[in-house]
C-alpha cells in the first residue's frame, strides 16, 4: 500500500482532489470543486455506458446496479417536485432556474457520485488514501490554527471573490482560522468546513476512512485528525458521531457468534437490575447535552415546530418551493434550514421528503447486510449513519460538496455487492487444496 497510485483519469481526479483538498479551501474553491467534480465524473461515467466496450481499457464501465438506480430516480424526482413546489407558490423564471442550479449543485450530486462510483472503476483504496492525506495536512496545520486566537489572529481571513458563482452563503466561500461561539466567546474551530458542527461529522468521516486503511502510519494519521477535528470543534453532534457511527459497523460480525450472544444476554440481564437508575441517568444526560448549547437547541427546536405547522397547514404535497425567511424569535434564520427532514417537508412536501427518505431506508439495510457478514460494508454503513447524524442538523443536499468521499463510496459498494452479494459464500482459496503429487 506505500507504493499506492491512481491506475485511470477517473481515479487521479478523485485523489488529486482529495489530497489537494486544503490548497484548494485556502482560495475559497471547495464549494466549486464538489458539483465540477461530481457533474465531469458522473458525465464521464455516461459516456462510458454509452461507449461501451469501444471505452479506453482503463475506463471500461461497470453495470448500474439497483441501489445506485434508486439513488437516480430519487433525486431526478426532486427537480420537478421543485418546479411544481415554484409554480404553485408563484415564483418567477428566474427564481425557478436558480433553484434548479441549487438543485444541481446539490440533490443531483448525491446521484451523481453513487453513479460514478458505481459505474467507473475507483478503487476504495483511492479515497480512503485520499481522506488520511487531508488528515495529515490537519495534524500539520493543527498547531498553528489552534494558536491563532490566542496569538491575536483575526478568525477569518478573506472571502473568496468565487462567492460571485452563487451559493448558500458566504461562509462557504470565507477561508477561517477559527470562528467565536456567540453564546460564551469561545475559540471554536471548522477547520475546512462553513462551520464547527459539519466539521465535527467531517472528523467522524475521516475516522471511518482511517480504520479501513491498511498502512499503518497513513491510518495513525487520519484516525488523529479526524478526533483532533471532532474535539477542537465543540459540537455535541460530532461526540455523538464519534461513538455512534465508529463501533457499531466494527461490531456487526460478532452477531453471528455464539458466545456475543450469550455476552449480549448476561448484559441485558445486568441491565434490568438497574434499570431504574439508567433510565434517571440518560434522562440527566440528554438533559446536560441539550443545556450545553441551550440557545442554540431552543432555536432550531422553535425552526423545527414553525416547519412543521406551516407544512401541514400550507403545503402538504409539494411543499413552500423554498425556505422561507424567520422571525426574529428564530433570530432570522429561514423557515426550512438546520434539518433535512424539516427542511424537506416546508420546501419539497411528502413527495421531497420521500423521494429521500426510501433510498437512504435502504442504503442503510443494504449497508447493515453486508456489514454482519463483510467488513466491505463498514465503511457505507457507517457513512449512512454519518448521513442521518448530520440530517437533524443540517441540510446534507447543501454539505454535499464535502460529503462525496462517502457518496461514492456508497457507489463502489454498490458496484462490489453486484459483483458478489451479501448472501453469497465467499470465495475459497483453493490453491492451498492443489499440491504437487
């Protein structure tokens, strides 16, 4: 695994993307480069289906498999949710095409990049290297970005003039050292993220790449960063991730072991003994980790509740079109931001909030079969619960352009299930059984 190397055009896009990661989040180009990316990758995987055989060598396309269709067919359902969403609200021409260039710098990538993946041969070994490069970077930039507040270095350093090609705001186009907490003036840090708590789900992510690497001093080094990053971010979210999306992919294969079982039974049986005082002792828990931010969990808990009634009273079907501006009891955050399934529900309806909900229900059930009988599906398993974890708190069709790693993951997966599904026996190594007479 030292001597590593991209084998295709497909392959050295991704990894130079990925280990040039940091160069390019210090011209402010991070939320350019992952739809560009995910549009020439998925375009280049079309063409290779459409040439077949006559493809380059290098290039030649595999099949598309059933998850990754689903993924297609659900976000190409999301543009003309969008349209009806537009037209029913009465939106102009120019608002109904800027929302389907949002439309595809988001939604559309997370088809975009399971079709790559799936179709292009990419290699896993590729973006788990990928991923410990950029943690080496953060081990190496660590030192002084902590420092920079206590040294009396401004938080942020400039906004990149590529704001000019639109997006959600400007903080995705603002280069930081750190940011302030505004309920207690504290040094936070999102590294290359808009901001701390997507940082935090980065770390888990980079983490879970980290385990699945095989040289041992590449793996040491994204595993450190990928803590150092949920740690230096202050999120509550990222401490949850760190645990909750880590070691239950790891500890799958022990379910089909006896003695995990008799181990799981005499727990449970420990457990109903003091099943009084777990129950006081989570509910004193969830209680501190709601208090630790309470400004903030009373102003997302106030954006959810606003979504939901204006929903349900408004827009059933399809939805308000677009987020909407807050009140000042929100602090003027928009109605439909900060929750994916709130979010979907106020801009898209039951239709949006389907037309995502069925895939990932089962990526995560192909991703939890393969994971009890193959350490292959670790790895989009535990990418599918970083995606939920960050689903409650943010819009994961805007994080997309960070999140691609494990959206192609999800398509190589794919790809390696058709291959050899889950429930077939793996391959026996016969040459042990075949010695000279």
């Amino acid at each position: 695994m030292h001597d590593l190397r991209p084998e295709n055009p497909a392959e050295r896009w991704v990894y130079r993307s990925l280990i040039y990661t940091w160069p390019i989040y210090a011209v402010g180009g991070l939320y350019v480069l992952g739809p560009v990316l995910g549009w020439t990758l998925g375009g280049l995987a079309l063409t290779a289906l459409y040439l077949g055989p006559a493809m380059r060598a290098d290039l030649r396309p595999n099949a598309v498999p059933p998850m990754v269709w689903i993924w297609v067919i659900g976000m190409l359902l999301m543009l003309p949710i969008l349209w009806i969403g537009h037209v029913n609200w009465g939106f102009g021409t120019k608002t109904i095409i800027r929302s389907t260039i949002g439309w595809a710098k988001g939604w559309a990538l997370l088809a975009l990049f399971p079709l790559a993946g799936a179709i292009l041969p990419i290699r896993r070994e590729i973006l788990i290297r990928g991923q410990c490069v950029i943690g080496l970077w953060v081990l190496l930039l660590a030192p002084f970005m902590l420092a920079a507040p206590y040294i009396g270095l401004p938080h942020k350093i400039f906004v990149s003039p590529l704001k000019a090609v639109g997006g959600p705001g400007p903080e995705y186009f603002t280069v930081f050292l750190y940011s302030i907490d505004p309920s207690n003036g504290a040094a936070r840090w999102q590294f290359y993220a808009p901001w701390s708590p997507f940082a935090a789900l980065l770390g888990v992510l980079m983490v879970l790449f980290a385990l699945e690497e095989k040289n041992k001093r590449w793996k040491a080094a994204g595993i450190a960063a990928g803590v150092l990053m949920v740690l230096s971010s202050k999120s509550r979210m990222g401490l949850v991730g760190l645990i909750g999306c880590t070691i239950p992919p790891s500890m799958l294969p022990f379910l089909g072991q006896r003695w995990a079982w008799f181990s799981l039974s005499g727990i449970m049986v420990m457990l109903s003994l003091t099943l009084d005082q777990i129950i006081l002792g989570v509910s004193s828990a969830i209680s501190t980790f709601k208090n630790a931010r309470a400004d903030s969990t009373r102003v997302r808990a106030t954006l959810q509740r606003i979504a939901e009634e204006r929903w349900r009273e408004e827009a059933l079907w399809f939805g308000h079109g677009r987020v909407a501006p807050g009140p000042h009891l929100v602090e003027y955050m928009p109605i439909g931001s900060h929750h994916t399934w709130y979010g979907l529900l106020f801009v898209k309806g039951l239709t949006g909030f389907f037309a995502l909900l069925i895939p990932l229900i089962l990526q995560i059930l192909i991703s939890l079969a393969d994971a009890i009988s193959s350490t292959r599906g670790r790895l989009p398993l535990g990418f599918s619960f970083v995606v939920i974890l960050l689903s409650f708190g943010e819009n994961i069709e805007i994080q997309a352009y960070l999140l691609w790693p494990g959206l192609m993951i999800w398509g190589i997966h794919a790809r390696e299930l058709a291959e050899r599904p889950f429930w077939l026996p793996k391959p026996q190594n016969t040459a042990a059984q075949h010695t000279p007479a």
